[in-house]
C-alpha cells in the first residue's frame, strides 16, 4: 500500500512540476497578455515536451493537439478597387509564389467580386485568432470555420503589412488555443510540422524540418513597404495555397511559426515554405491587440550586409553583424550615439549576423524601449544605450484612431453578434446596435437590440464592414435590419 501510495506521489508532482516549467519556462510570452489559459491543454502540452525529452519522434500527438487550434478562413471582397490596394500587388487571398529568375510576388488577381481562403490560429480560449495579413486584406466578410465546423464571422483586430500578420476576433470562450514556443531556439534540422487548409483540404498535417533561418526573400519589400521586416524560418514541410496564416508547431505541440510564403515556378509546393518566426510575431499581434496598431520602434540607420569583399574594402575584421551605412537626422541611433561606418553586431547582448536579424530583433520593441546596440568602431566593440523612437520622432506608443473611436460610427454603437444569437436569429450576418448616442441621425429611428444587417443594399458581416461603409458618408442612407421582436424594418435616413 506504501508502495502505491509513493508512485501516487511521485506522479502527482511530477505532473505539478511538468505544468509549472511550461507556465514559466516554455511559455514566456505569455506575459505579453496575449494568450489566456487553458489548464487541462496546458497538461496535455507539459505532458507532451517530457515525452519529446525521452526521444519521442512521432508526430501524433502534436497533431492531435494542434489541429484542433488551426482555423479555416474564408473571404469575400467585394471588389479589388474598393480593397484599398495597389491592383498590381494581386488578391489579398492568393499565396505569395516565385516566378523564375524575377523573383517573388504575387499573382494577379481578376476583376469584380472575389472570395478566397486561407488559415489562422487561435491563439487565446477567447477567440484571438492570427492570420497573415495578405488572406484578409480588403475583405469585407471573413469567415471562420474551426476544426469541428462550427462557423464565426470573425471581427478584423488590426493588421501589418510591414509583416503580413493580422489579428482577428471571434466571440465564444473555452476554445483550443495553441501555446506559442519559442522561436528563437528553433535549429536547423529540427523536426516541426505545418498545419493549415492548403487547396480547401481542412485540417491538413504535413512534416518536415527547419531548413534555415533568417531567411529573408524580399516579397514584403517588393510591394514598396520600406519598414517590412523579414527574417522567415524555412522548412521542407509541405505548404501550399492555402496554408498561409497556418501553424508551423514544434515536436512539443507549440506555435513556433506562422506560416506565410512558397517558394514555386507553378503556383505549388516545390520543396521551400516560409513562416514569421513567433518571437516577432507575438509582439505585433498583441499591439494588434492594445492599440490597433504596431508600435514599431526604430532605429534610423541605412544599413547593408557584410561581406569578404566589402570586409576588405572597409577594412573591417569581421564578417558578422550589419554596416551602417548612414545614420538619420534626430534619429534614435544619432541621439544614442551610433556612427555611420559602424557595425551593429548586437542588440541586448543577442548577436545580430544580417540586417534581416537585425531588423528582426528591433521590431521587437516599442517607441520608448531602451535597448543597448553593440557596435564595432576603428575595430573595437562597444555598447551604447538607445531609446526607440516612433516614425515621428517620438518615444512613445499612440493607439490607432479606429481603436480609440471602439465601435462607434454617426452615433451607432455596436457590437458583433454572438453565435448564441445568430444562431436564434437565424442569420449569418449583421451586427447588433447597443447604443445610440445623443445627437446621432438615428434618435428615434433606431433602438438599442436592433439587429443591422444592410446599409444601401450591401450586406453587413462585422463591425468594422459597418463603420467602414457608413465612414464619411453624405447623403441619403438606406438601414435594414430586425428589431429586438425580430421583425424586419427598413429605415432612411438623411446625413448633411
């Protein structure tokens, strides 16, 4: 009886010790406030990172526990001219692709009414799901489907091109979050899988391993976006149209990559995948998050690779690190000191090898944030302390209009439908009115409960496809929707 009671004990702290290294060593990034917590799937993945400890190489349950996590998104744009975006910049939905010897891009798209697909991750048990930004950009309908098919219209959070990430919301609770690991320690060989939708396949699982890091291919500065970051994890796992904004998951059951890119001379997978390393990620998401928009702290140089040949000409001792180039007047990296001909070859003690690392670790930061730059000057190593700034100059963090305004527009406060309620209803559309302000065109017209569901014919599927289609609008405007008795009503209104 002692004997049973002994292994009862052992196992019992075992599984405490197992949940408390993944809640403060696995999982660091929760601190960011990001990801909320799941105690029977934080276990499960604890339980999971001791198995790959022992030499557990099968990939079923990191499958099993991931795909759950992993969303199918589907689009409608209703035209390519109202997306506000470049034309020659192609569909918002389409995989970027490599077209032989002129490098990467995307396709073009088609005139008129478009719909598209993709894949998220839900990253929160209160429906935060991340996607890239180049699936949902300029839709004015994104659907979500999980895994058991249950189906959300998914609020736009924010979004960055500069990194192709996105920020999505939908309202439910208690859903399969996938934690998110740490990106940094990836190694080059080691095992991940890919999950997504490629080709409309639900639920697809493909594995493969890291391939490179640090992989920078140009396809977000191409689209003229001087501040795009890109420094991509590479892997041989299978990714295909489809799969961006998918999961690429460690051999433990974590989030390490959002897959994002092909390499391909035939619109398919030809042996080369790229996904946003989670470590950059996270930060912008949860900007995404507390100020619908990312706070991108700069250093202002004009920087270049080294290498042997350019060593020698600038007479530089090293191959690592990048060159500054130039240094920007009232930048951050003139106030702390940089020179142009220095080499950074660290921030916060973390060694920088290319500028896409380099870039990547100070997209780490926000305005404000102090970091100290190792540089090598006239052959010697020093650290300087810098302070971040904004695009304007400024040390500190501003929250987007759209995110200050919430959900208000001409005096309409409202909210998006719960599945609970679109399901009574029976509607796949529309957003509920919970507050009509004084002074607003719709005092008397429209009560709070009422149900809105087209403005001037065009129907509405998320809080910000209202405000969207209602911002500065003049004129006569046309409201269906149903009351809080359901019945149908339709309503003019006359804005000066």
């Amino acid at each position: 009886m002692k004997k049973i009671l002994g292994f009862l004990l052992v196992g019992t702290i075992s599984g405490i010790v197992a949940l408390g290294v993944y809640h403060f060593l696995i999982n660091p990034l929760n601190s960011r406030g990001i990801q909320t917590a799941n105690h029977e799937r934080s276990i499960a993945f604890a339980s999971l990172r001791d198995l790959n400890k022992e030499g557990y190489t099968d990939f079923v349950a990191a499958a099993e526990l991931s795909t759950p996590s992993v969303v199918h998104i589907k689009t409608i744009v209703e035209t390519v001219q109202n997306s506000q975006r470049n034309p020659s910049q192609g569909a918002p939905f389409d995989f970027f692709d490599f077209f032989g010897e002129n490098g990467f891009g995307f396709e073009m798209p088609p005139r008129g009414p478009r719909g598209g697909s993709g894949s998220g991750v839900i990253l929160t048990s209160d429906g935060y799901i991340a996607t890239n930004n180049h699936v949902i950009e300029g839709a004015s309908k994104i659907e979500v489907t999980l895994n058991d098919r249950r189906t959300y219209i998914a609020e736009l959070v924010g979004a960055d091109p500069t990194t192709d990430l996105a920020l999505l919301k939908i309202e439910d609770k208690d859903l399969p979050y996938l934690p998110v690991g740490n990106s940094d320690s990836l190694k080059v060989g080691q095992w991940v899988i890919a999950v997504g939708n490629p080709m409309n396949l639900n639920s697809t699982v493909t594995a493969g391993i890291v391939s490179a890091k640090g992989r920078s291919i140009n396809i977000l500065r191409s689209q003229d976006n001087k501040y795009a970051i890109e420094n991509f994890i590479q892997t041989d796992a299978a990714i295909n149209p489809g799969n961006s904004g998918g999961a690429l998951v460690n051999p433990y059951g974590e989030l390490i990559g959002i897959n994002t890119a092909i390499a391909s001379q035939n619109g398919g997978f030809i042996g080369y995948g790229f996904a946003i390393p989670m470590n950059l990620a996270i930060k912008v998401l949860d900007d995404l998050k507390k100020f619908g928009t990312v706070q991108r702290g700069l250093l202002g140089v004009s920087i270049q690779d080294i290498d042997a040949d350019f060593a020698e000409k600038q007479n530089i001792k090293t191959l690592e690190g990048v060159f500054v180039q130039d240094v920007m007047p009232n930048s951050a990296a003139e106030k702390g000191g940089i020179q142009k001909g220095d080499v950074i070859v660290s921030i916060n003690s973390k060694k920088v090898k290319s500028s896409s690392e380099l870039q990547e670790e100070v997209g780490r930061y926000r305005p404000g944030d102090k970091i100290k730059v190792g540089v090598v000057r006239n052959n010697k190593t020093t650290e300087l302390n810098v302070v971040l700034l904004n695009k304007e100059g400024k040390a500190s963090t501003e929250i987007a209009e759209t995110k200050k305004s919430k959900n208000s527009i001409l005096g309409l406060v409202i909210e998006p439908l719960s599945s609970q309620e679109r399901s009574q209803l029976k509607l796949n559309m529309g957003v509920k009115v919970i507050k009509v302000e004084k002074g607003s065109v719709f005092i008397n017209k429209i009560q709070p409960g009422f149900i809105l569901t087209h403005i001037d014919k065009s129907p509405i599927y998320s809080v910000n496809n209202a405000i969207n289609l209602l911002e500065n609008k003049k004129g006569g405007i046309l409201i269906e929707g149903k009351n809080k008795d359901g019945v149908t009503e339709v309503i003019g209104v006359l804005i000066e």
